[in-house]
C-alpha cells in the first residue's frame, strides 16, 4: 500500500514538476530559490493529503497550495540576504533570443507587483483558470480575485510601457 502511495506521488511530480516549477518561479516574481521553497513545500504538504487527494485534483491542490503559501511568504521581512562590498561578476550576455528576453522582461514586471495581484494574473492568465477558481486558490471571493487579476493587468501594462525603449 505504501509503495503504490510512493508510486503514485513520484508519477504525478515527475510529470508535473516543470509545469509546477514554473507557475512557483512566476508566483515569486522569478526567484528560482524561492520558488523551489514553495515548490517544496507544496509538495510536503501534498504528500501528506496523497491517498485522499490523489484521485481527485492533486495539481489544483499544489496551485492552491502554492499561491497562499507566497503570498505568505511575501510578507516576511527579510529573507537572509547579507549586503555585499562588490557585486558579483553578471553573466556574459550571449546569443539570447527575443522571446528569453521577453520573459525576463515579464518575470522582472511580475516581481514588482504585490503578492495577491501576482498570484492572481499568473493563475489567470499563465494558468488560464477560470476567476472562481482563480479565488478558490487565494481564498477570497470571486470579485476580489477579479479585482487583484484587473488591477496586476493594469500596473503590468504601466511597468512593461515605462521600460520600452527605441529600437535603433
């Protein structure tokens, strides 16, 4: 039984691991550590609710899971990061294609929006989930959801136009 348990779970997280990554890294504003974090612990926290979950929507549960558990984490004050005389060597900027640049550029607008919009735009519109789930994951009614998806959206579209420079 408790091999068929482990069978079950480790399918579903190597199928799903990318995908869930990713929606984590959108989730905190493209920090890859934390992301990990909540990835992990979403996880922890499903392997718990396994036998009872695994039938029915293990991937809306990590969502759930994940949402809350960044805009938790968005909250705390500080997260070890140390000062530092020098900054570290940045990596030679290579042959990067448009859409790598893109993204970063998303990823870097995300991660200035508050925690609950940024959920709720990634549910949305990454996602693609209808508003009441959209809520059901932040835990609050279907017209606030709307509302943090609306106002995110907004101030995306402010940040993305104020860093558009010329071409050339």
């Amino acid at each position: 039984m408790e091999q068929a348990r482990a069978d079950g779970f480790d399918g579903f997280v190597a199928a799903r691991w990318s995908a869930l990554f990713h929606l984590a890294r959108l989730l905190a504003g493209g920090d890859r550590h934390r992301a990990e974090d909540l990835l992990q612990e979403a996880l922890v926290k499903l392997w718990f609710v396994w036998p009872k979950i695994a039938e029915e929507a293990p991937e809306a549960y990590v969502r759930k899971v994940l949402a809350r558990a960044a805009a938790r984490s968005a909250r705390r004050r500080w997260w070890g990061e140390r000062p530092v005389e020098e900054l570290p060597d940045l990596p030679q900027v290579g042959d990067v294609s448009a859409a790598v640049v893109e993204r970063s550029r998303l990823e870097a607008a995300l991660a200035q929006l508050p925690a609950r919009q940024r959920a709720a735009v990634v549910l949305r519109y990454y996602q693609d989930l209808p508003e009441k789930q959209v809520a059901e994951a932040l835990g609050c009614p279907v017209g606030t959801a709307r509302s943090h998806a609306s106002r995110g959206v907004a101030r995306l579209r402010q940040i993305l136009a104020d860093v558009i420079e010329p071409v050339g």
